[in-house]
C-alpha cells in the first residue's frame, strides 16, 4: 500500500455543493407539454441546448433593452435545465430575466457594479428556489448583433456550462442572436412559449 504515503493520493476530489445537474427529462414528451417543435435538421440529431423563452419574458427583454439606443444594457437569465439522455440535448426554459438596472454601459461594453449585482440579488430571491442561473441578454444598439471579445470572456468566466446561454440584441436594427457554452457556439435560435398554454 505504498500508495498511501503518496500526497498525490490523498487529494479527494468532491463535487463543488453548488455543482448542478440537470434533471433528465424526454425531449419529445417536453415539447409537446410546452407546444414547442423542436429546432434541428429531421434527419440529425435536435442541436443543443434547445432554448425555449416564456413569451412575457422575452416581451420584457425586449423592452428592457429597446429603452436605450445609446447605450448597451442587459441583465441575466433565470429557469430551468433539462438533459434529453437518449438524444443527448439539453433543454433550458427560460423563465424570468433581471435587469442589471444600475449597470454602466457604453456601445460595445457593459459594466456591472456592486449595485448592479446587490440588485439582481435582491430580485433574486424572489425567484423559484429551483432555478437556476441559465445565461444572460444584452444589447448592442446600433451595432448589430455577435460576440464580442469581452462577451467570450464572460461567457468562459460566468457561463461555461455548454447549456448557458448569451443572447444579443440589437434594438435599432431589430436584429437577435443567441449563443452558448463557453465558446459561444452560435445556435439556429430558440423557441417561445407561453406560460398561459402549458399542457
Ligand atoms: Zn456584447
């Protein structure tokens, strides 16, 4: 048992508490409760994460966003977080989105201060504790929409699950990506659904 005296054997690696794991779910029987087709070729496999927004939601980032021309605004995306096994595809339901209210913003940059943070806190709490953090949104008003560098840093830094989301907007052009994982890989698009027609 020499091995015990190596240090190298000792480390025990844990997962972290706050370590989510998506809860596994069918895709199919998924959409069909939501009314939702979901997006792929027929003849491949569903891309993923499929990413489907409540319709108020969606309304009130666009809104949120729509209200300054000038600057860049955003703020985070809150739901939930499914993984299809057989197809290997996650599924994020989008539920609520948070302003960062306070935040400094500029054309290309966004700058989220204690405030900013202490507010989405505050509003945070509110939310179903099931949640989780699912992405982000923000805007690039006149610009058209991508990732920009700082925007794949975050992505690495704050959102390296492949299931975490940005989503850019450009609400003078009226133009709208959506991206995810750490490497920002581009996604065809994402779906809506309303809350009011759940199956
Ligand atoms: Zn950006």
């Amino acid at each position: 048992m020499a091995d015990q005296d190596d240090p190298l054997q000792k480390i025990q690696w844990r997962p972290h508490k706050d370590t989510f794991q998506p809860a596994p779910a069918e895709l199919g029987a998924l959409a069909a409760r939501y009314g939702i087709e979901p997006l792929g070729q027929a003849d491949s496999p569903p891309q993923s994460p499929q990413v489907w927004f409540e319709h108020d939601t969606m309304r009130k980032i666009r809104r949120h966003l729509g209200r300054d021309l000038e600057r860049e605004l955003g703020g985070l995306l809150y739901g939930e977080v499914f993984h299809d096994p057989t197809l290997g595809v996650h599924i994020v339901i989008v539920w609520e989105a948070l302003m960062a209210e306070q935040a400094e913003g500029s054309p290309v940059h966004i700058r989220y201060n204690e405030e900013s943070w202490e507010n989405i806190n505050r509003q945070k709490r509110l939310l179903d504790p099931a949640w989780n953090q699912v992405g982000n949104y923000h805007s690039h008003p006149g610009l058209g929409v991508f990732l920009s560098g700082t925007d794949l840093a975050n992505q690495r830094a704050f959102f390296p699950e492949s299931w975490q989301v940005a989503l850019v907007l450009d609400p003078v052009a009226g133009d709208e990506g959506i991206w995810a994982g750490p490497q920002g890989t581009p996604l065809d698009g994402y779906r809506l659904f309303s809350r009011k027609y759940l199956q």
